[in-house]
C-alpha cells in the first residue's frame, strides 16, 4: 500500500497518509495546499481514542480518493464490529463525507474525533525549516473550527464546517454517535481555503471559474479537454497505458492564474505547483501535437512576465524570461526572490523556440506578430546579459548569491555541474546545452523574423550568427580523445569535461557537427550512460556518479524525451525507438504514470526501475513524456503546411494508430491526409506501423 496519496485540482492538493490522516510534518509537504500555502496541517481521524487502519485505498481518480478503515491491531482486522469509509474531492476546497458502519448485533455509542489544524506554512518554510512570522488565532463555532492566519496585510484562513452536531474545540471535533446494529452514521465535512486580497475577499473568487468547483465540474472539464486529444489505439499496453495517464495528469495539473486568470500548467506535486519557465516550456514543447490549446496561454504568461529590468534580488534582466512564480508568504515578504524569480539561463532562448514551434504546429501567425518586440528582446538578451563575458557564449551567476539559485540550468541542484573527477568549476559557468538551444532559438528567431516581421536583414544577422556559434562550439567543447561534447566551459574557457545526458539536448538543437553526431549517440546508447531504464543524467564512471543523487546518475524522463528526439532528429531511428521503449517500459512498474526522476541503476541488476524517494509525481514534464515518445515513435514533424512521417518504431512494439492530429492543416491521420475538422466524412485511415 502507497506511503502517501494525493489528490489534486490544478495548484490545490491534499497529500495524506494511507490511512487519509495529515501529521504536521516540515520533512515533506502533507496536508492540504494551495497557491503555495498549507491549510491544513493536521487532520487525524480517531474511534473511541484508536487509530484507524487502511483496509483499501481507492485513489484512481486525480481528484478523489477513498479510504476504508478499520479500528485496532492489524491482527483484529477480521473481529472489527464497525468500519469508516473516508470519501474525499477536491475542487478548490476540500469536501469529506466520514461514514461509519456497524457490523454489530447490539445497539453501539461510539466517539469519533478528528483533530484539526494549520500551520499556514509556506512551501518554502516546509523545503528549508524556516519559522512562521505571523500569528494564528481560532474560534469556535456551531459545528465549525475558523482558523485565521495574518501577517501584516498576508491573511489566509481556513474554515472548517461539518453537517452533523459536532463538539468543536481549539484542536478539533468530537462526534458522540449512537448506532443502530447493522446502522451506519454519515457527516459531511467542509474545508474552505480562503486567500484574502486587499479587498477583504477571496482573490480567486474574481477569477473566471472562481476557484471553488465541485468533483462533477472537473471530471467534467478533464473529460471534454481529454476528448479533444488524438485517438491512440496500439498493441502495446505500456504506451497505451501511459498515454491515457498523461492526458489525466495533464489535466488535473491545470490551474487557474491569479496574476493573468488563464489556465496554465502547474509543474508538479508537491514542490512545484505553479508556473516554472523551463518546465512549461519543455511541457508545451511535447504536448504541442496533441493539446495545443493548452501552449497558447503559457506563452502570453511568459511574454507577459518577461524580465524589464536589472533587479539583482531577483536576477532579472531585460528581455529575460522568468524561472519561477510564487504567490506565498515568504515570497510576499521577499524573504525569497521568487515574485517572479528569472534564475534560468535557458528560459530565454526556450521561449523563442517554443513561439517558432507553435506557429509550425498551429499556424498562428498573429500571436507570432503580436509577440514581435518580446521574441527580439529575448534573443538580445542571449548576446548581452546572456553572455556575462563577450566570448559569443551563454553564461550564468547569479546576482543573488543569498538566495538565489548558483546552477541556472536544469540541471539546477548544487553538485550537477562537474568535472569528470569530481571537482566543481568556479562561476560564471557556460554548460553545453546553453548553447546549443541560444543556437537553435536564433535560426528560428530569424525564421519568424524573414516569414512574419518583414525584417530579412534581422534574420540573415540571426542566422549568421548562428554559424559562427555552431563552430565555435564544435571548437571549443568538443573532447576529440573522448569523442563527446564537455559538460560546460569554467571561467577562463577549459572544459569541464564529465560526460553526462546534456549531449543529447545538443543533437535536438541541431548544434552537433554531423560528422560528430554518431559518437555522441554512441555515447548516449552506451553502458556508461544508459541503463537500459533510460540516459542517465551522468556517466556511471565519473567520480560523482550515484544512481540516486538528484543530477548525478538518476534517470529523468522528461530528458529522455528530448534525447529521443534528438537522436530522431539526427535520423537515428533506431536509438530513437530504443529510448522510446525502455521509458515506456518504465512506465509500467509506475502504473503508467512516469515520475519526475528515478534512479539509475542497471536494468539488469534490479529487473525494475528503483524509485527516487522525494520525486515529484505527476509532474508536467514527465505527464508530457509519453507524448512527445509517440511523436518520435511516429515521426511526426510539421513542414509547412504538410506533416512530415518519418517513423521511429521500436521492435516488438506492433500496430500503433493516432487519428486527429490537430494543427494547422486541419485535423489529420497520421497519414497526412486531409480533411476539415466539420466535414460529414468516415475518418481516413490511420499510420498503421509493422512491429520490427
């Protein structure tokens, strides 16, 4: 049975216990959450002054979990004369109906308490131990507990309101049943999260959908956004199997903006439920030929929010797209820079990528005109602030060095930028996939600049410098005794030279010399980085090398995905389809659903992939993995207004069929055939692709 379960709607989610109890906990974020601040912290349910144990959990749906328990000893499960059925939904608020049920020939008195509490915690108070500066107060009420937190104008509370006579005191409720034999007792309990704007009312109650809905409104949008999403039918259960949990995922990880009021994509539970630049980027990025409605309104919060600019608490600057959004309290009272926070070195040149792809994919040649003075000022930004020491590359240090994050990458954590023996490079740093998405973000810059700005002068500049990076490059990180692209370059231009996944972003971006391309394939298909579960982040012979250190040896999905592509893109098919299967085969020993990490460990050695203990699960860019697999798998890539097929099928995986690929021709097979989304027409016939 599962350590913890969740439910979630968007960035408001409940982490429990098996037995649906929340201990107050600073190790990790149980309780009920949302827009960064925890609700509730305490909430445990006990019969007649005894704990509760989990018989079941039913949590197939992302939004609704049930519990039935037992009181006593596990050895007395088989003697209980009476069971709790915990029902739970979420929806902005949080509903639970307790039912007990007697199994008992006498008439039974019974005293059901549950203890309540909140400690308003900051997500970030709960990621590094910090104190509350605030002060909470309480109130009793007819059947109902008020919890009230303030901090000067910072005002949260939480209300909590049951439909049976309860006795309410500052810890909780007590219910004194009386139950017939054979009877039962139901009460339905209601948390309200209340987040106070200056007005004095809830700031999501302005907001298009008002942030409260009920569990019949969510399947009902999760259901009609699923819909929507190309048809999958295939041989092979894994991928099907992944594709329906990433399209759940993906839509239960929508929330609604406070800052803007559109749907965006929060990152992933528990840590990251709310806008991150990189990782909805890289999320838009593979869920672009499925669910393109869902990018549109990621790149109007990132444009929106671009960097104005030189705010060293923040590390902003001009034409800089944002890392991180908070809404919490000790990001209210920048105690942390995250208001938005810009720490990414690579958001910036991922935007305008993203902006050229969902243009390929849609057509939306408007947005692409609307957004003409934030594309050109985040490219500028890759030869001005990007590049902190005028050698033509992209550098990162942090202005914040308090608080700020030191390694601007993805591959964020302290230790993930190294040398092949261990030690760490002084800042500034310039690691290799910088580079090679400042390079692909120039020729696509210079594409809409040709096709959509009428400045063809912009985008022969663009693109000759796009050259000149792309040798320079292959100049200075190519390892010629080792045939692989250096992790980064130190200060004064040496190589850092451990070998690691990055090399496999580089073949996506196209920066890789073709001559060179089957060496870093090699190397990416090679014993020393895959495990045959996956790349690993790093090689399994370098001096920092764990199989379960965040960066340093565990298996990403989300990176595999861009490996994948990349090799697809290199046309290496069949190293393609290789990735493909083994992540899909992954996904299998995690019910469908890939997590943000797992560990490295050979294939052989564990016979399944090992979990990461602290990985985030669903997480965006891993829900979105699975998709863009099946696009390599198919090889789909827009030209213009046609669909290029180019498949990538692993061995052994047989028929696999997507009908309705939406986009700018219409909606089509994976045929590449025609026809109007309206047209009174049979559905024309699907790719249908041979096993081996």
């Amino acid at each position: 049975m599962k350590e913890r379960v969740s439910i979630l709607d968007g960035n408001t989610f409940l982490v429990s216990d098996y037995r649906g109890n929340i201990q107050p906990s600073y190790d990790f974020p149980t309780g009920l959450f949302s827009f960064d601040t925890r609700f509730l912290s305490t909430w445990i349910l006990t019969l007649d002054g005894e704990p509760l144990h989990a018989l079941s959990v039913d949590d197939s749906l992302s939004y609704r979990t049930r519990f039935f328990l037992v009181p006593g000893e596990p050895t007395h499960y088989l003697d209980a004369k009476v069971s709790v059925i915990r029902s739970r939904a979420i929806g902005g608020s949080l509903d639970e109906e307790l039912t007990l049920l007697s199994h008992s020939e006498q008439e039974m008195e019974l005293r059901l308490r549950l203890e309540i509490g909140s400690d308003f915690a900051d997500l970030f108070e709960i990621k590094h131990k910090r104190d509350k500066k605030g002060t909470t107060t309480l109130s009793m009420e007819t059947n109902a507990l008020r919890l009230t937190y303030r901090r000067q104008a910072f005002h949260r509370e939480t209300l909590v309101t049951s439909s049976a006579p309860a006795e309410v005191d500052e810890s909780g409720m007590t219910f004194r049943i009386r139950v017939a034999p054979h009877g039962e007792w139901t009460t339905r309990l209601h948390i309200d999260t209340v987040i106070y704007g200056a007005r004095g009312e809830d700031i999501r109650a302005i907001l298009p959908l008002g942030g409260q809905r009920t569990a019949a409104d969510i399947e009902a949008e999760q259901s009609e956004l699923i819909s929507r999403a190309p048809k999958l039918g295939c041989d092979c259960e894994p991928l099907a199997g992944a594709y329906r949990r990433s399209l759940n995922d993906l839509a239960a990880l929508r929330y609604e903006s406070i800052t803007l009021g559109v749907r965006l994509l929060a990152a992933g539970l528990p840590w990251f439920m709310t806008l991150f630049g990189r990782d909805s980027i890289f999320t838009s990025l593979q869920v672009l030929p499925f669910l393109p409605e869902l990018v549109k309104p990621t790149i109007v919060m990132l444009a929106g929010l671009q960097g104005s600019r030189v705010d060293d608490f923040r590390d902003e600057e001009p034409g800089k797209i944002l890392h991180e959004l908070r809404y919490g309290e000790t990001a209210g009272f920048e105690e942390q820079p995250h208001s938005p926070y810009y720490g990414a070195a690579d958001t910036t040149a991922l935007f305008v990528i993203l902006l050229d792809e969902y243009e390929r994919w849609t057509g939306d040649a408007d947005l692409v005109r609307k957004l003409e003075h934030e594309t050109r000022a985040a490219l500028t930004w890759l030869d001005t602030y990007g590049d902190l020491l005028g050698t033509g590359y992209v550098w990162y240090m942090s202005r914040n060095p308090e608080t700020g994050l030191p390694n601007q990458c993805w591959k964020d954590s302290p230790d993930a930028i190294s040398y092949a023996d261990g030690r760490m490079p002084e800042f500034p740093r310039a690691t290799c996939e910088l580079q090679g998405y400042a390079y692909d973000a120039k020729l696509r810059g210079a594409r809409l600049a040709r096709t959509y700005w009428n400045d063809p002068t912009y985008a022969d500049r663009l693109e000759h410098e796009a050259a000149a990076l792309k040798e320079r490059f292959n100049r200075d990180f190519w390892i010629a005794d080792r045939e692989y692209y250096a992790l980064a370059l130190d200060p004064l231009g040496r190589q850092v030279d451990a070998l690691t996944s990055n090399i496999g972003h580089l073949l996506w971006s196209g920066i890789v010399d073709e001559a060179r391309a089957p060496a870093v394939a090699a190397h990416l298909l090679g014993p020393r980085l895959f495990s045959g579960w996956g790349v690993r982040t790093l090689a399994d012979d370098q001096v920092r090398y764990n199989p379960v250190g965040y960066h340093v040896g565990t298996v990403w999905p989300f990176d595999n995905s861009i490996i994948a592509w990349g090799l697809w893109r290199y046309g290496f098919r069949q190293q393609a389809g290789r990735i493909c299967d083994a992540l899909l085969s992954a996904s299998h020993y995690f019910d469908g659903r890939l997590p943000e990490v797992f560990a490295g460990y050979e294939r052989g050695l564990t016979d399944y992939p090992v979990e990461y203990p602290t990985a985030c699960s669903p997480q965006a860019w891993s829900a979105g993995t699975p998709l863009l697999l099946l696009r390599v798998i198919l090889g789909l890539e827009p030209q213009g207004d046609h669909l290029i097929i180019d498949p990538a099928v692993p061995p052994g995986m047989g028929r696999v069929e997507l009908l309705d690929i939406p986009g700018r021709w219409g909606r089509v097979d994976a045929l590449g055939r025609s026809r109007e989304p309206h047209e009174e027409q049979p559905s024309p016939p699907a790719l249908t692709l041979p096993g081996g």
